[in-house]
C-alpha cells in the first residue's frame, strides 16, 4: 500500500503539517462517513460493496486532500467526496457489467440496486417511487439521490456533477417531472 | 376522467418529492465500517508517515554520499580555474591598456610630431 500512498503531506516535510493536515481529515470523514454511505449505497443497492466504495472514496480524497483543500478556497469538501463516490460506483457498475451476471442480480435488479425491500418497508407507494427512479436516466437518478437521500442543494450538485447551477437545477426539475409522470401513468 | 375531474395543470396528483423524501432517506453506516475505517485510516497515515521519514532520510543520505564522491569535485574545480583564468586575462589587458596610455612610445612622439607639421 506504501507505494501507493502519495499524499500532498509527503510533499511538505513538516511533521506539524502533516499532523494538522490528518486531523482535518479525519474530522472530514467523520462529518461525510454517512453521505458518503448512503449514497454509495444507493448506487449499488447492497451493503457490503456500499463499505467497499466508501472506503476506496476516502482513501482516494486522502491522497488528494491538501491539494483539495487549497483549490476549495474555503468551501464545503462534501461535493468533491462525493464526485469522488459517483465516479467510484461508475466503475463499480462498467465492471460489473463486463461480468458475466448472475441469475439472482438478473431476477429484481432494482430491488438489488436500491434495497427495495428495506427502504419502503412494503409500502406499495414508496415501493413503486423506487422503481421508477430506477428506470430514470443515470444523470437523473443521481441527482435525486444526492437530493433527497443527503440533502445537498443545487450548487452542491452541481459541484459534484461537474455541471453549472442552471443545468443541474433543469436536471432535477425534469427528473421530478419524469418521475412524477410515470407514477401518475 | 372528464375534464373537471382532470387536476389543473401544474398540480401533481403524486407528491413525489414526498415520496422520495421518504424512501431516500439517509442510511447510518454500520459501526464495523466506522471502526474498519479507522483502522485503514490509522495505517494509511502511519505508512505516509514512514515514507515521509525514509524519504528525508534517503535525501540526506544521497546529498552526503554526493559531497564524498570525487566525481563530483571535478565541475567546481573547472569552474574555479576557468574563473581565475579569466580573471587573470582582465587583468593583462587594464595593465597594457595603462601603459600605453602613459607611455605612448615612438608612435606617439611621431603622431605629436605630425600633428604640429
């Protein structure tokens, strides 16, 4: 692990830095154990590569943290984390898809995305919010999830998306829209 | 559905931003991974350590084992003799260029000569 470890630390050889700089990041994810959880879990529907995801993003934002922290200018962490998670699951997904699939995952892959049965507690309504949201474009879908699973505004959004404010609040307004037209249907 | 029966555009029959409020709900991860985390953290931050320490001492020791070395010594000596070379060739040219100011020899008196004729 050593020689992939290539922390901004590294690069300033005061031991009072790094020391600071380690305790910064350690009250980072502290504060984003949970929003980086849960969406991670909401990409990949199950707990045990949920864990898995979280923490290749926080070894990931480890890595980068100082450079990180110097170009946020001050500003919240938590939409790099979780741009970090997104691209993260990305892979997750385009890996799995080069596998061959099981019958199980083939049988209700939106129950297996989401964790249909916990999350709406066989309630028909939310049952049926859930998979529709899994039938919404990838960049809808995700944008909901940081929405109302972490409640992250606009901007934050945006910043993970990597897209302007304007578009991703027309992204979620569509995804709404789409959403809420299916379930009228 | 006839059209009185029909919501009027722009009211949802759905709430959905309701729904997803309720189904999307934050998940608390379990207490394995926040114990998992800091033990990866605690390694991960003992190892960049580590490599900070033998990465300052591999410096040292390079620098120092640099300095010992005789190959190294042979760019400050050309430096230093090609700088005194060029010093001492300054020095010629300000001390013949004095001389012939002062004393301009039978070239001068002839060029004196010519110039009173």
């Amino acid at each position: 692990m050593n020689g992939e470890i290539e922390t901004a630390a590294q690069t300033s050889a005061d031991p009072a830095a790094k020391a600071e700089l380690d305790k910064a990041f350690s009250d980072l994810y502290r504060t984003h154990l949970r929003d980086v959880y849960s969406y991670s879990y909401y990409r990949v529907g199950n707990h045990h590569d949920a864990e898995d995801l979280t923490e290749q993003a926080f070894l990931q934002a480890y890595r980068h943290f100082e450079r990180a922290r110097r170009e946020s200018d001050g500003r919240p962490l938590r939409p790099w984390l979780i741009r970090i998670a997104h691209n993260l699951a990305s892979n997750h997904h385009r890996d799995r898809s080069r596998r061959p699939q099981t019958p199980l995952e083939n049988a209700d892959p939106i129950a297996a995305r989401h964790g249909t049965e916990a999350v709406a507690e066989g309630r028909e309504e939310l049952r049926a919010v859930i998979e529709n949201l899994g039938h919404l474009p990838d960049d809808r879908r995700e944008a909901l999830i940081m929405r109302f699973a972490l409640g992250m505004d606009n901007r934050e959004i945006a910043r993970a998306l990597g897209r302007t404010d304007g578009a991703t609040k027309v992204l979620i307004h569509r995804a709404i829209k789409q959403l809420q037209e299916e379930m009228d249907s | 559905m006839s059209a009185d029966e029909r919501p009027p555009k722009g009211v949802m029959t759905t709430d959905v931003e309701r729904l997803l409020s309720d189904a999307l709900r934050p998940i608390d991860p379990p207490q394995s991974l926040w114990s998992r985390f800091e033990e990866t953290f605690a390694a991960v931050t003992q190892a960049a350590a580590d490599e900070l320490s033998d990465w300052a001492d591999e410096l040292t020791d390079s620098e120092l084992s640099s300095l010992r070395d005789p190959r190294n010594w042979v760019r400050p000596v050309v430096a230093a003799a090609a700088g005194g070379v060029a010093t001492g060739a300054l020095v010629v040219l300000e001390v013949r260029r004095r001389s012939k100011r002062s004393n301009g020899g039978l070239k001068g008196l002839a060029g004196d000569l010519r110039s009173r004729i």
